[in-house]
C-alpha cells in the first residue's frame, strides 16, 4: 500500500503546477486606518507591490484586482476607493460574479488589529467589519481556493473563524492577545512576490513558501533588533498551501480543464479533512479512504492531462 501511496503522490507533485495554469486568480486588497506616518507608508507599500506583481506578473484582469485602501488620495495609482465596510462588502460581491469554479482568490488585509474571536477586527474607516463577517463573505466562495491574509496584530483569532475547507488563511499572530504593532505583512509580501521564498526554484511561490519565508524573516529581523518577539503567525492548511502557487499568467481557459481542476480541489479539499481526523479515525479506515481519495486525485490528474493542460 505504500508503493501505491509513493506513486498517488508523486503524480500529485508533477501536475501540481500544472493546475494552477488552469486557475484565474483574483486578488482583493484591504489597508486599514494607519494612525501613524510611519504605518501609512509601511501598509501602502505591501498593498502597491501585491498590487503591481498581481497585474503585471501573474496576469490578474483588472477587473479582478480591488485595492482599498485609507484615503485614495494616498496613493490613486493604486487605491481604488476608501477600505469601508460597505466598499469591503460590495468588492467580495463584485468579486463573486467574477469567479469560476476551480479559481482563487486571494484577500490580503493588513492594518491595526484587535482579537475578540468572532468579533476580532482590524480597524477601517468607519465600523470595523468583524472577523464573522469577513467569514460570511467569503462563504460565498465554496467553489474557489480561497487565501485570506490578515497582516495586522491581534489577528490570530481570524484563523480560527474563518478556517473551512478550500481555504488557507494566515495571520501574523497566533493568538489575539498577541496585539503588539507586527511586522509580518512587508516580508510575506516580499516572499509572494520574489524569488526569494521560491524554495524549489520552480519559477512560482506557493502560500506555504511565502509563509515560511516569512515567518523566519520576522524572526530574524527582531533578532536584529535585540527584541522579544511578540508575534508567532499561523497556518491553517499547510497541505493545500503547499499547493497554491503563484507565478506564471494562466493560459488555459479551456472549460473542461477548469471543471476538472475544480473537482480535483476538491478530492483534495476531504484529503487534508481526513488527514485532519486521523487521530480520531480508525487505522483501517483511514488508509483505506485515504488511498481511495489519493486514486481519485490522480485519475483526475490524468484527466486534466488528457485534456490539454500542461504542466
């Protein structure tokens, strides 16, 4: 059963960037209140690099990019409208009619962040939308990988509202009591969006390899600092994450590849779930359905090969 295991899984690995060019990706981009100069220009700037590698690198429409910000005044090259509670909610719902099964969409919010569970928040002009709401929003994307990113401090708490399947969210804290001003934002992005985090050197950075990155640039930089360090990010699926990528532009649009591609997902969505309840789960059982849904992904695997899609 191993040998057959080895082999699921190594065809998994050699199409992995294959799925991705059959993927739109969809990118909305959310900047709280600042408070401080020094805050403003660091926040601008992780949403102006995030928005112009998106554009430029890996293709995004611009009808697919939404950036929000503090005051579009700040920087109108990039800002299209006030980050709002109203503005964040109209942009998911612009958003969803967008989409297509099998896409992702990534949300990257970074600001000035409170954790109170469902009620944590990060501050915006305005009421600040909570972490429940933000869950309800991105309910509307069952059919698509969803990325939430929340850079802002006290932001742990969002990792346990908003986790579901298809999802990979990130925070930059652990917990919500963690409120200290964080830094995490600047480096994740940098990770996303060089070469830097591209651990395998296959021309792309997947979610996990910008976290990664980024988790142990924060460490080093309040190493340099001589400080203690007050913030521990957080992963919620390191599986789907190592297998969302981001680099090339997409170039298959081909629907039967995006149908298959979605399907696959989700094969791969109850693979990390069973994985999850594996010390709940009886032995037998488990490799038994693990093996079956492993079977399942690489007939899809060949499928989307059949169809045209390459690696």
């Amino acid at each position: 059963m191993k040998t057959r295991y080895a082999c699921v899984a190594l065809g998994m690995t050699l199409f992995c960037a294959g799925v991705a060019h059959a993927q739109r990706v969809h990118v909305l981009i959310i900047t709280g209140l600042s408070g401080e100069p020094q805050y403003r220009a660091r926040f601008n700037d992780a949403a102006a690099t995030l928005a112009d590698t998106a554009r430029l690198r890996w293709g995004v429409a611009d009808s697919s990019l939404i950036v929000l910000g503090e005051d579009p005044a700040q920087d109108p090259k990039h800002i299209q409208a006030r980050s709002t509670k109203e503005e964040v909610g109209q942009a998911f719902v612009r958003l969803s009619r967008r989409v297509a099964p099998g896409d992702i969409v990534l949300v990257f919010l970074n600001g000035h962040g409170a954790g109170e569970g469902p009620n944590s928040r990060v501050n915006l002009p305005g009421p600040d939308p909570t972490a429940a709401e933000f869950a309800a929003w991105i309910s509307g994307f069952a059919r698509q990988t969803v990325v939430f990113v929340n850079a802002a401090s006290g932001s742990g708490d969002f990792a346990r509202v908003l986790a579901g399947r298809g999802r990979i969210i990130v925070a930059a804290t652990k917990t919500g009591i963690e409120r200290n001003e964080t830094v995490f934002a600047g480096p994740f992005v940098r990770g996303l969006t060089s070469s830097e985090a591209d651990a395998d050197k296959d021309g792309r950075v997947s979610v996990y390899e910008a976290f990664d990155y980024a988790k142990k640039e924060v460490g080093r930089l309040y190493e340099v600092d001589n400080k203690l360090l007050t913030e521990h990010a957080v992963l919620s699926d390191t599986a789907l994450a190592r297998t969302v990528a981001f680099g090339a532009r997409s170039g298959n649009a081909d629907p039967r590849v995006v149908a298959l591609v979605a399907e696959r997902q989700e094969l791969e969505s109850q693979v990390a779930a069973l994985r999850a309840r594996k010390a709940t789960t009886d032995s037998t059982t488990y490799e038994h359905e693990l093996e079956r849904l492993l079977l399942l992904v690489a007939e899809k695997t060949q499928a989307i090969r059949a169809a045209g899609a390459k690696p």
